[in-house]
C-alpha cells in the first residue's frame, strides 16, 4: 500500500477551496489521504448587508466553512487571523506564515490560488487582491523560503527545519494542465458550497453554477464533470 499523501490547502477564505476544489478534496480523504485546509482569513468583508459587523460575518462564515469541510471529510481546519481584503497589505507578515505552515506540515501537495492567471470561464485576470496576495506568498514559499535553510532562523531555533514540496496545484486558475475527476463527489461538493449560505443562499441555481464549471473544466481532457489545476513541481 502507497503512503498516504499529507496535502496543505492554503486559501484566502472560506468557500474558496469548496468552490475550486471541493470534488477533488472528497476524493482524496475517500483515497485515505491527509488533508489539512487553512484559511488565511475568516471573509469578514463578505456579506453585502451594512448592517453587519465583520466580527458577526467571521463568525458566520467559520461556522459555514466547518459545516463544509464535515461534508467532504475534512477533519483538519485551520483559521489564520489575517483581515479579509488586506493581504496585499501583509506581505512580511504572509510570508512567514505561508512558510512556517509549510514546514509545519511538511506536505507532499500544496494547494493554492493561481496568482497569475484568471478564473475558468470568466477569462478575465486574477482580480482579487487577497487571492493574488495568497498565491504569490505560497508559490515563493515553496520554491525558496520554505526549501531555503537560511530564511527565518527562528522557525530553525523551534525545531523547523526546511522543506520542499513536491508539487503545487493552483487552483481558479485558466491555463489548466492537471484535471481530476469528480463524478464520483460532485454530489458532495454541490453539498459543501451550498453550506456556504452567506454567499450562496440566495444563488437561483447552485448545482448548476457548479456543474458548468466542472463540465467546462473536463470538457478539453473529456472528463463529464472535473476540476482543473496548474500544476507546478517545485522539486
């Protein structure tokens, strides 16, 4: 029996993984692997009512993102403390983080916003500060802070030591190269986004927002229902 891979998901907020990668992440807790999710923020700028307050919208969407992550299987969630829609701001700070978590963990998979590209079907660049912000402070993690023995001698001091991951999978990306297949899991990820209900609970048609993406994802590598990647391989 292969070891199980132990697989780092580093997202901006909550619903980001479920949206972009909820059906691969069912298959691979149903394959045995280990799955660790962390978001960077809890998205307390993520509700449209001026009434709300970010702390009652962070809590909100925690416990969301809780009831999504059940859904799929993932046991392991971690909830960083940086501010929703100021990670552009918090580059020092996210690169420590992006990196310690790496060398934590030390994953053989790293899954991450594509901070280059867009997001499948709109074609349009990666606009959101917080995913760019994410993707950059992760790749550049993997390729030289997190493998480089000279960067944060503290994390050394407290018994980290250096780490590289095999691969990188970005995720709302639109130059593709990696598909998974989800027909087996679409249910449960249609399931997971729709916990999400302070962004999707007035959607007309979640199953079907989700089912076009995922046939749009397979459709080049004939797959009915997919998720697609940019596969990067650091070592």
């Amino acid at each position: 029996m292969t070891r199980p891979r132990r697989i780092l998901i580093m997202t901006a907020h909550p619903d980001d993984a479920d949206i972009m990668a909820g059906g691969t992440v069912a298959r691979w807790i149903d394959e045995g692997h280990k799955v660790h999710l962390v978001m960077f923020t809890r998205g307390d700028k993520g509700h449209d009512d001026p009434g709300m307050t970010p702390e009652r919208v962070a809590a909100m969407r925690e416990g969301e993102q809780r009831t999504a992550a059940a859904i799929l299987g993932v046991q392991r969630l971690t909830f960083l403390d940086f501010k929703d829609g100021e990670l552009t701001w918090a580059g020092p700070a996210l690169a420590e983080a992006a990196t310690r978590l790496i060398r934590e963990e030390r994953p053989d998979t790293i899954v991450t916003h594509d901070p280059y590209g867009g997001a499948p079907s709109y074609r349009v660049p990666q606009l959101h500060p917080d995913h760019r912000a994410i993707g950059y402070a992760v790749v550049e993690a993997c390729y030289f802070r997190a493998p480089g023995p000279l960067y944060y001698p503290a994390h050394a001091a407290a018994g980290l030591a250096s780490h590289r991951v095999r691969e990188i999978l970005l995720i709302m990306s639109d130059h593709a190269d990696h598909v998974v297949d989800i027909a087996s899991t679409f249910a449960r990820k249609v399931q997971a986004v729709r916990a999400h209900d302070t962004q999707f609970g007035n959607h007309p048609d979640v199953e079907g927002f989700l089912r076009g993406l995922a046939a749009g994802a397979g459709a080049p590598f004939k797959m009915p229902l997919a998720e697609g990647f940019k596969r990067l391989t650091p070592s």
